[in-house]
C-alpha cells in the first residue's frame, strides 16, 4: 500500500488534532461532572467513571486495538524518545511509521483508512492518555472544585514544574473550603506530609497500580522485547522511570523500587483513594494484605 505523502508536515498534522482532542475531553469531562454533580453522585464515583471509562470503554472503541498491524505501528510510536532525540514525532511517522504501514496490505485495513487517519487516530489516543494520567494526579484539586461546585476553575492541565499545592486554583479553593490563608507558609504548615509525599514518583507511579493500569499492560505486552519500557511511557512517565514498573510487576526483588515492598507507602496511597473513593484494584488490596501479614 503506497501514499505519496512524504513531504509532509506530519508533526503539524499530528499536534493539531492532539490539542483539539486534549481540549474536548477536558470540556466532555466537566460537563460530566456539572451533570453528575447535579444528580447528587459523590465525586469518588463521578471520577470512577471516568478513569473506567478511559482506561476501559474507550480503547474497545477504535481501529487501532482491533487490528493487530495498527496496533504494531502504534508501538513504534511509543517508543519514539528512545530512536530520536529531537524532532520525534516528525521523523518517527515520516520513517519507521510509514515504512511499516505501507506494508499493510489495503485489504487488512479497515474501510476508507489512510495514513491521516492513522495518524488522527493515534493524536485521540495520546490526547486521552495524557488526559488520564494528568484528570489523576489532579484529582484532589478536582475533588475540591466538585466539592465547592466552583466548575469555572475545572481544568486538566499541568502548570510547568509547580506541585499541585502551587497551582493558583488549589491555593484558592484550599482556602475556601478549608478557611485558611492563601499564604504558602500557612499551607506547608496545615499539609506537610501531603506536600513531600504525593508529588514524588513513586506515589504518582503508585497510584496508576492501585487503579490497576500497569497490571493489565503488563499482561498485554509481556510477551513483548522491552515490555516495562513500553508500559512505562504508555502510562506517561519518564524512561528513567522504567525500573519502578521492572521491580514492581514480578514483585520478586527487595529492590527500593519494587513498590510492592512499601508498606507505607502503600497504605498511603490506599488512604488517598478511600478518601476520593477512588476503587483500587485487588491485586493492590492484596499485595498490602500480604505486607500486613509478614
């Protein structure tokens, strides 16, 4: 199958139906929690429908996961940082990406496919991805902005560098809802804890295992070369963050980055999940349970 299209901008192309999902999912999900909120659902199962749905529904829906060869070159692009270090989007579609897809036979393909829609296709994905792993480590601002019904100051998005305590909605909301100063001092004394521990890693790697999400992509891709790197960036962390999820998953090591070994830390992220009734998955329940026994 051949495309004669490779002068273009693919990085362009690519980036703007990227921010176009980003932008109408953070929109679909505030009105579906304006709508929730209305009919008196708690946050905790407004969120859990959410991550299900993103995490679950979403992926049954598209090309991409129905077909195995899609699915194939989808993979390449995930690995994109780890073959170029500048440019990666544009070179990955414009050599590794094309080459493999125009050794797809049309008849293999879904009806009317091109590589534009592969490429839109792969842009939702990425989007709602990115929207996940971020709607999560937001979630205890989203829980104050659904608490105090103040929708106006939802968003999904990361602000630089700052931890969480520093985005300017959560200094304001935090003194609304907990009529304290919105001076920094007044808020390291009120949460130190929550300060040093939730925007480490391993609590925000943590998290994505209390869900459940690292467990079934080690399932999918275990069979795969590279597999903990894979699920790593699929997830949206950083390649140097690889080693949590290659001591964590076997959970056969006494490595500090095996997770698994952290009771604490464990119970720490257990008690933020009960406190945003966020379901934890039963292989993290049990894995404390465990902890708990020894």
């Amino acid at each position: 199958m051949q495309n004669n299209d490779t002068t273009m901008n693919y990085e362009n192309i690519y980036e703007g139906f990227y921010a176009k999902y980003y932008s109408k999912a953070e929109f679909l999900i505030k009105n579906f929690f304006v709508k929730r909120h209305s009919q008196k659902k708690t946050f905790g199962n407004s969120y859990n429908e959410v991550i299900h749905y993103l995490s679950n529904d979403f992926v049954k829906k598209h090309n991409l996961y129905k077909n195995e060869n899609l699915e194939n070159a989808y993979r390449i692009f995930c690995k994109r940082h780890s073959i170029y270090f500048i440019d990666e989007v544009q070179e990955i579609f414009e050599n590794e990406i094309k080459i493999e897809f125009d050794k797809i036979n049309a008849s293999e393909l879904p009806a009317n496919y091109n590589y534009l829609k592969f490429i839109k296709e792969i842009a939702l994905i990425e989007a709602l991805r990115e929207i996940s792993r971020v709607f999560s480590n937001n979630a205890r601002l989203l829980a104050m902005v659904y608490e105090l019904k103040e929708f106006d100051k939802f968003e999904i998005k990361v602000h630089g560098n700052l931890a969480i305590e520093d985005y300017p909605n959560f200094k304001i909301l935090h003194s609304k809802l907990y009529n304290v100063s919105l001076k920094n001092e007044d808020l390291e004394i009120l949460e130190p804890e929550i300060i040093n521990f939730k925007e480490k890693q391993p609590f925000k790697i943590g998290l994505k295992f209390a869900t459940g999400e690292p467990q079934e992509l080690y399932k999918k891709y275990k069979k795969e070369k590279g597999h903990f790197k894979m699920i790593c960036l699929e997830l949206g962390f950083k390649e140097s963050d690889r080693p949590y999820f290659s001591e964590t998953l076997p959970n056969t090591s006494k490595s500090n980055k095996n997770l698994f070994n952290n009771i604490t830390l464990l119970k720490q992220i257990a008690n933020h999940c009960s406190s945003l009734q966020i379901n934890m998955c039963e292989d993290f329940l049990e894995k404390i349970k465990v902890l708990e026994l020894e």
